[in-house]
C-alpha cells in the first residue's frame, strides 16, 4: 500500500522490475522455444535466441509505412509497463485490468494505423481476442474484492486462505485467457511468433526493425504481467504462486503443441460462455455465502 | 563480433520467395524447416513477410511477371539484407534461360549475394548456403 | 441570477427569431453564450439558494403554457395522422383538466425553486456545453443549408429552439414544484420534437413524431405521479421535491409515484425499450444531437432519477432500477458494435452510459452517487466535442457513414486528432470517463447482476470505439497531409472541449472535494472518495467504523504517462521519404509507395477495399432488438411493479 512502504524501496522495486522483467520474459520466450522444439522432436534455438532477435531487429534499418504507427507500438510497450509496475506497487487491480486494456487497444490501433489488409484483419482479429478475454479478468478483479473487501493487490497478501481455494474457478477461466494473451493455439489469431502465414504477421505486418524489437520487448513485459497475475492466486508464500504460474506455462507449451488453430468465432464463442459461466459462478457462490462487506 | 553483429548472425529471419520455380527447391527449402534438418536451431524462422525478413531464398528463373514481385519485395526488406538464390534456375535459370517468358536469373533484378547451384539442391547445400550468406550479412 | 438563465435564453431565443440577418444573430447568440456562461459560474460561486417569485401569478401562466402545449400536440398528432402522439396527448390533458378543474388543486407551493450543488452541476454542464454547442451551430447551419441549396434560411428558427431549450433545461434542474418541473419538462420535449423535425423530410418528421409520443408516455406517467401524490399526501407541500426526497412522507406510499417518475426518466433519457426514439432523432443536425441527444436534454432524464434517489434507497425498487439500468448499458452496448452510421454508434453510446449512470443511481451508496456524478459530466463533456466532430467530419467529406471515414488522417488530420482523442477519452485510462466507470464497477458489488452487465458492457464498449477509431486512421504510405482549414464556428467549440476533458480529468481530485462531494451529499449522506497525495483517488469502503480502502486511482501521474507515451512519439519521431515502404500486398502492388491497387487475374489493375466489421448477424439490430426489447419491458414491468408493493 501507497503509505507502507518507504518511497525508496518502491522506486528500486519499479527500476529492478523495469531491468529484470525483459530478461525474465526473454528467457521465458527462449525455454517456450526450446521446449517447443524438443516436443516436436528437434533441438530447436538457444534459450537466450529471443535477445539475440531483439538486438539484430534493433540493427535494421527504420522504415515504416504511416507515422501513426510509432505512437501506438509505444502506447503499447508504455502501458504494459505500467501496469506491470501497477503489479509489482501492489495497488488497485481493477484499474491494472483497465490499463492493460489499454496496452491492448493501443496493439490493435497500430495494426489498424496503415491501410494494410493484412494488418487490418490482423487488428480486427486482436479486437475479437479482447473481446474474448477482457470480461474475465474484470470478472476476477471483481472475485477478489468479493472475496476480500478490495481491490488492492497488498489485501491479498494479507490474507490467510490462498486465492486459488476460493477462486478455483476463476482461476480456470484464467488460464483461458493466458491462452488467448501468450498467443498460443488454439487461440493464435491474431499474430503469433512461427511464421504462421494465414494471414501473414496480422496485426505486426506492417511494423519492422527497431518498432518490431519494441514489440517484443512489450511481450516481454506481457508474459512476467500474466504470470505474475496467475501468482497471485497463491501469494502466501509466493514462490507456490510463481510455481503454479510456471507450472501454467508449461501447460500452455503442451496445449499450443497439441491443439490447432481455431477460429475467432469460436474463441468468442467459448469465451463468453463457459469463461463467463465459471467467473459468474463464483462471484455468485460468494456473494451468496458471504453477503456484501 | 560485437553485439549487433553476434545477433545479426545468430537470428536470421527468411523469406523465401517463388518466382517460378518448379517447386523442387520450394521442397527442399521447407524440408530444412523439418526437425530433419532443423534450421530453428541456428535462430531460422521462416517469416512470410519482408518487412521482417533478413535473408531472401529466392527458387526459380525470373519472368515478367515475377520481376516485378521480385523488385517489390526486395524494397521492402529492410537494410541490412543478404539475397541467396537458390537452385540452379535461380542463379542463371538453368534449363529456361532461352524461354520467350524467362528474363534470366534472379540477378538479373535483383543484387545476389550467394549463389547455391543444384537441381533440386540438397538441404545440406541450403544450409551450406545461408551460412555462407551470414557471414556476408555480419561484415555489413 | 436564475431569472436570467431561464428567462435570458428566452428572450434571446425570440429576438433571434426575429433577426435575418447571418451576422447579427451570430453576435446574439455569442452574446447569449457569453452571459449564460458567466451567469452560471457566478450561481456556483455564490452557492445554493432558494427562491419562490412573488408578483405574477406565474403559476396560472405555466398551466396555461402547459395547456398550449398539449393541445399543440394534438394539433401535431391529428395533422400528421398519428394516433399514438394524440392518444398520449389526451392521455395528459384529460387528468391534467382533471387535476386543475374537478380536484381544484392548488399549485401554489413554496419554495418554488431550490438551487442545490447538484443543480449548480447540471446548470454548468447546460450553460457551458450547451452554449458552445449552439455556437457549433451557427456556423454548421450555415453549410447544412448551403449544401442542401435551399433557398429561404430557417436558421433563426432552429436558433431559437436551440436558444430557448437552454432556458427550459436550467428551468428542470431549478425547479422544486413538481409541476413546475413538469412544465420544463413538456418544454424540451417540444424543442425536441421541433428540432429533429426541422428538415422538414418526412423521415425527420416521423421519427420527430416517434419521439413525441414516447416522451409523452413519460409525461403521462408524470402526470400521474403529481395526481396521486396530491391526492395521497394531502396538498401541494406533497409536490415539493425536497419534501419527496426528504423522507418527510410515508416511505411505502411515496414509492408508487417515485417508480412512475423514474419510468418518466426512463424515456426521457431514451432506455430500452424506449431507444428507437433517439436512433431517430440522429437524423436531425448535428448540434441538435450534440445538446439534446447526449449531453443535456437526456441528462435531464438521468439527473430526475438521481434527484429522486434518496427516496428509493434501500427498497427493492433501488435494486430494480440498478439492473434495468445496467440492462440497456449491456444491450446497447451490444447493438453500437453493429452500426455503421458514426451517429448511430454515439447515439446507442449515449444511452448505454445513460444506463451506466442510471444503475449507478439504482445501487445508492455514496460511492455509486459520487460516480453518476461524474460520469454525468465527463459524459457531457466528451460525448458533446464526439457529436460536435461528427458533424465537422459530415460537413468535410459530406457523409455520416463509418466505411466513408476511412483515412480520414490523411485528409483531415486536425479533425481526426480531436475526434481520435475524443473517442480514446470515452472508455481508456486515466480519462475522466473510465474514472468514473473504475469507480461505478468498484461500486457495483452491491448489485451484482449490475455488476455483470457492467462487465459485459465495457468489454463491448472497448470494441465499437477502436473499430471507428481504426477506421479513421487506415492511411496510405503517404507524407505531408495537409492541414484542413476550420472556421471559428466550429474549432472554437471542439478546442474547448477538448481543453476542457484534459482540465476537469487532470483536475477531478480538488474539483470533486471542493464542489461535487456537495453534491453527491444533496443525494446520499456520506464520502467514500478521498485525495491523497499528488491527486490520488481513494475509494474507500462504506462503513464508517473502518476505513478500509477499496482502491486507488493516481491521476496525475497516469495523465503524465499518457503524455509520454502517445504524445511525445507523435511529435518526436519523424519519418524521412526514404523511409516510407508500400504495404504489404504480397508484391504484388503496382504504382508508387502509396498506391493501393494491385495486378489481379490478367495484371488487371485493381484497387484494394477494406471493410470494417459489423457483425450485424449476431449483434445487429434485427437479431438483438427483439429479445434485448423483451427483457427491458419485463424489467420496466418489474421495476413499477416494486413501487407498487409496498414491501420494502
């Protein structure tokens, strides 16, 4: 919380976190490529190959296609960030949801700031993935506070019961949407890392050299933010929540192997039903058994 | 090496590009893509877009048509870039070169870098080639 | 100070009537703007009052004009053969000659006029958009007709309507005689039906007439609610609205009327299943539906519902209007996603966020009323500079179509920068809109079906407004857009508001301590919003005994993000011509760096087309309106229903 903390020991957390981050999300990218390749039955890359394509792409030579493009790859990589850092301050997670909506909006303005087809399904696509998946996570910012009485990130330290007890089934329809964020099948709809080639790179088509690297670079942030999300179902002692979080990860790898791409349609489809059915479940069997605050 | 060129050499992205090849060479390029031969390992990605794209594979005698293809999407691969024509149709159009429709070989358009002759090539050759191509990409 | 912002705007409203001449009703009408600007700020400086004017008997003068009023919408339901304006007509007059004549009531109740902080809210709210909007207008007017070649100007009499609705809308929010509030009500309804008829086409008309009839089902019920509060409660003191609100009467009585004049609300501020009104009235001129249809005659709907909060709170009628409320916040939410006409999309908006605030009036804590508050201003604020962009974008490509607006960046950059901020300022952080909905979901526990469909609806909200946004920005590989010229008419207007989203958002921590925590207090007792530090919001919880935060919100340092992140690449990163690559076209494009064509079958040249998606099988209005229309009349049924029983 704002007052707990001494203002130093919060700056140092958002400077170790904006350093530390990256590296761990660029790790996390080089392992999900090295698992990746053994399940297919290869060696596949080193486990640091996301730096080295960050640094190569940084190399290139800047070209774009509108000037509109700039503004919103860093709206998105800034707004990420922030709410990264909105994470680490432990404050108001309505408001993180809010902000990474923002992050999402901005990718899915940049895919539509050049009259590209390619990017223009691309963005209509992101559109339709956050449409999928932005109705659950409100929904678990809303189980928290149903369960305790805020929406502060710092309360659900303070508490005693892990969130996972309570909030199995949120939890679920969150690994849902780690599916649908990390861009894996069968949710890959919009832009993925492979060179899947429905609709080229969709929403990244028309971005090259150095504002692609900003991409990455804003994935990268991504996959701490979602981890670090999923660990808070279990933040006493966190290391449990960080190992269930890996431990989510891996399953994610495993599906993305296994299942096939699937239409947008569907996606939704499912989303708004059995994502909604498991979040609306559980805020109901809470509201029901506790009464309001 | 410093840093940019390590990267530049450790993570070339492809695009590979048809112009009219019989697709014998096509083959052989996806199948370095294969856990066979599995050229992920050396940061390989095949990324079907230019903009994104490092090294151009380019298979098949030039024609009209694809002339211009070839010349658009060279354009848009951004600096620094290494063209490796491969097949024997790439580098000099083989067996077409007196065709009404063949214009000649890929450097006929555009700058070529490496050449890797065969009919189809060997994906060892391929490989042989690319390496070759970053080395050139690293002294750039 | 009051008599001049109701009788001003009226005196104004006819001397325009009378002017013809272009430049000397610009000057009245800047002039109008001026004073009604002034006079409401000097009203919120000098702070809540009350007052009841003696000397004319204005209360025989109101029911004589209310009469007028009826009787000309008969004259208006029997010329144009619409049998449902003349049958809520009569439905009007025939209980209003009752009241006056067989229950000889007296309408004579002090004090006339009570001026709260909420009032103060509103009245900025009228006189400042209101005013810059009819300053839109002169101008906009102007090329409207131009453009329609028509050759008598009717301009005088769309400023007086525009004019004289200011007058009545500061006129409702004053009043505390219920019939007085009746009056002004019947008053923008009138304005209403003759600005959206004023083009006079026979689509206009009709859809004038539709709107007619459904606010008049509204003032039937008002109607009602005054006859059985008079009859029930003994006399005209029951008609005080301080004295409805006050608890003074029997709660289980009072709700009956309440639930009426909440309906009332209802279609004034165009909720399912009442929206087919203001769909129709988008085909009236630009500026009418940027003062009536978004930012000041709907709100007057939303702001009697508020007003009457404290006398339904804690009832299961409280609860019924929350979900109703949160209902057409989901469903219309859902049916913009499939329009493809700009106005369209804002209009299903307005009334989604009507609900928005609506609900939040329903779930009555301090901290829901506190998010009404200012949702109700922020709404205002952006939805009017939207509409006021609208219509600058029709009058530049001379289309209200979405598909048309496409790389409206390249052609139009200025006006695609406002609107482009306008629509990131109706559903992103840190803008005053998402504020206020951040803390209305913060809120919303205490009705978790509001809850839900809050949820649902702001997921929808995100989709509509980045497809339009999108739209607008798909540009060729170009450089060099020119900058449009815009005539003072209409960039004044858009710049203020624009100024003004920016200054109320970055300021709404001493704005809210300062001014509106007064008037959340009008409606409920208590504070849970607290600024700490660099204009941090804090929620906290409702019970006084622990202050238990519910969450935060930094202001300034999220406005300051904001800046860096958008702003600063789009000033600081230039592109070179040499920079600039064709889109992606698979090679296969002809021409330059900006073309868009590409060699199909045979090398034919052939131009690329994008389209947006619509999703018009499953979200459009053929697909969603008859059962989102269902729900809302069950709901409606419901919630009269709760005023009916006396259960609390």
């Amino acid at each position: 919380m704002w007052g707990d903390r001494h203002m130093l020991e919060q700056f140092i957390l958002v400077i170790a976190t904006l350093v530390g981050a990256p590296l761990a999300g660029g790790l996390l990218f080089g392992i999900d490529r090295k698992i990746t390749a053994r399940l297919q039955g290869r060696y596949g890359p080193p486990v640091i190959q996301p730096f080295y394509d960050f640094f190569k792409l940084l190399g290139k030579e800047h070209i774009a296609v509108s000037r509109l493009q700039f503004i919103w790859i860093y709206g998105y990589l800034v707004f990420m960030v922030v709410s990264l850092i909105f994470l680490v301050l432990k404050s108001d997670i309505l408001l993180l949801v809010f902000l990474l909506g923002f992050a999402g909006v901005s990718l899915v303005l940049g895919g539509f700031s050049t009259k590209s087809p390619y990017a223009h399904f691309g963005a209509n696509r992101e559109l339709l993935q956050i449409m999928a998946y932005e109705p659950v996570l409100l929904l678990f910012a809303i189980g928290i506070y149903a369960q305790n009485g805020s929406f502060l990130i710092s309360e659900i330290f303070k508490q005693d019961k892990p969130l996972l007890f309570s909030l199995w089934p949120l939890f679920l329809a969150v690994l849902y949407v780690l599916t649908i964020k990390m861009r894996k099948s069968p949710f890959d709809i919009a832009t993925s890392h492979h060179g899947h080639q429905e609709i080229v790179k969709g929403v990244t088509t028309e971005y090259s050299g150095p504002y692609f690297a900003l991409f990455h670079l804003a994935e990268w942030y991504e996959i701490v933010l979602l981890l670090g999300i999923i660990s808070l179902f279990w933040a006493n002692p966190l290391w449990v929540g960080i190992l269930i979080a890996l431990v989510a990860f891996l399953l994610e790898l495993l599906v993305d192997n296994i299942a096939a791409r699937m239409t947008a349609r569907w996606m939704v489809r499912l989303s708004w039903s059995i994502g909604l059915l498991l979040g609306v479940i559980n805020i109901a069997y809470i509201y029901l058994t506790k009464g309001v605050s | 090496m410093g840093l940019m060129q390590t990267s530049r050499v450790k993570s070339p992205w492809i695009l590979h590009f048809d112009n009219s090849s019989c697709n014998g060479c096509d083959i052989e390029v996806l199948a370095c893509l294969t856990p066979l031969y599995d050229v992920e390992r050396f940061g390989m990605v095949n990324m079907g877009n230019p903009k994104h794209a490092d090294i151009l594979l380019i298979t098949g005698p030039v024609n009209r048509r694809t002339a211009r293809v070839l010349k658009n999407l060279y354009n848009q691969v951004p600096d620094p870039k290494v063209v490796v024509a491969v097949g024997t149709c790439a580098s000099t159009a083989g067996v077409f070169h007196n065709c009404y429709n063949v214009l000649g070989g890929v450097d006929k358009i555009i700058p070529v870098d490496v050449y890797v002759p065969g009919c189809s090539v060997r994906p060892e050759a391929i490989i042989d080639g690319v390496v070759m191509a970053l080395q050139k990409l690293a002294s750039l | 100070m009051m008599a001049i912002a109701i009788l001003l705007p009226v005196a104004a409203g006819l001397l325009i009537l009378a002017i013809r001449n272009y430049y000397a009703r610009n000057v009245v009408v800047v002039a109008t703007s001026i004073a009604l600007i002034v006079n409401s700020v000097l009203l919120s400086i000098n702070g809540p009052f009350t007052y009841t004017p003696d000397g004319v008997n204005w209360g025989l003068f109101i029911t004589i004009l209310d009469y007028a009023i009826l009787l000309f919408y008969l004259y208006i339901g029997f010329t144009l053969r619409n049998w449902l304006v003349v049958i809520f007509a009569f439905t009007q007059l025939i209980p209003l000659a009752y009241f006056e004549f067989i229950m000889k009531a007296h309408l004579e109740l002090s004090p006339a006029f009570v001026v709260d902080h909420l009032s103060l809210v509103m009245t900025l709210i009228i006189s400042i958009i209101g005013s810059l909007i009819c300053i839109f207008a002169l101008r906009y007017m102007y090329d409207h007709e131009h453009h329609a070649h028509l050759t008598k100007s009717r301009q005088s009499r769309f400023l007086f309507w525009l004019v004289l609705f200011l007058g009545a809308m500061n006129g409702l929010v004053f009043a505390n005689n219920l019939f007085w509030l009746y009056f002004f009500w019947e008053v923008t309804t009138l304005c209403c039906y003759q600005l959206i008829s004023h083009d006079r086409t026979q689509e206009a008309i009709n859809n004038a007439a539709r709107a007619l009839w459904m606010n008049a089902t509204g003032g039937t019920a008002f109607i009602f609610a005054i006859i059985y509060l008079y009859a029930t409660q003994g006399g005209s003191s029951a008609l005080s609205v301080q004295t409805l609100i006050g608890g003074g009467m029997q709660a289980s009585v009072v709700l009956l009327p309440v639930a009426l004049l909440c309906y009332t609300g209802f279609t004034k501020a165009a909720q399912m299943p009442f929206q087919s009104w203001l769909l129709g009235a988008m085909v009236a001129p630009t500026p009418v539906s940027a003062l009536l249809h978004s930012s000041t005659m709907v709100k007057a709907g939303v702001y009697l519902v508020l007003r009457l909060a404290p006398a339904f709170a804690g009832t299961y009628l409280s609860i019924a209007i929350a979900v109703t409320g949160a209902f057409t916040f989901f469903a219309t939410s859902a049916l913009a996603v499939s329009q493809t006409t700009g106005k369209r999309v804002l209009a299903y908006s307005t009334i989604a966020n009507l609900g928005l605030i609506i609900a939040c009036a329903g779930i009555n804590t301090p901290l829901s009323v506190a998010a009404a508050i200012l949702l109700i201003i922020f709404h205002a604020i952006s939805k009017g500079l939207l509409f006021l962009c609208a219509g600058t974008i029709e009058h530049q490509i001379w289309s209200r179509e979405i598909e048309d607006m496409e790389g409206l960046a390249a052609k139009a950059p200025l006006t695609t920068l406002i609107t482009a901020v306008g629509i990131l300022s109706m559903f992103l952080p840190p803008f005053g809109m998402l504020l206020g909905k951040w803390i209305a979901l913060e809120a919303a526990y205490m009705v978790p079906l509001a809850a839900i469909f809050f949820v649902l609806a702001s997921t929808l909200t995100i989709v509509f407004w980045t497809k339009w946004l999108g739209r607008l920005l798909q540009v060729l590989p170009k450089l060099g857009w020119p900058m449009e010229k815009l005539s003072l008419s209409y960039s004044a207007p858009l710049w203020t508001l624009l100024v003004g989203i920016f200054a109320v958002g970055i300021g709404v921590g001493p704005i809210y301590q300062n001014f509106l925590l007064d008037a959340t207090h009008n409606v409920v007792s208590g504070n849970q919003i607290f600024v700490i530090g660099w204009n941090n919001l804090v929620l906290t919880s409702a019970s006084f005994i622990q202050r238990d935060i519910l969450g935060i919100f930094p202001i300034w340092p999220l406005y300051l993000i904001l800046v860096v992140a958008l702003l600063l690449p789009l000033l600081l990163i230039g592109l070179k011509p040499t920079e600039l690559r064709p889109v992606y076209l698979c090679g296969e494009q002809v021409g330059g760096t900006d073309t868009d064509e590409w060699s199909a079958e045979a090398d034919q040249k052939t131009k690329f087309l994008l389209g947006g998606y619509y999703f018009q099988s499953s979200l459009g209005e053929k697909k969603v309106n008859p059962w989102a229309n269902t729900i809302a009349i069950v709901l409606l049924v419901i919630m009269i229903g709760c005023g009916v029983i006396v259960i609390c």
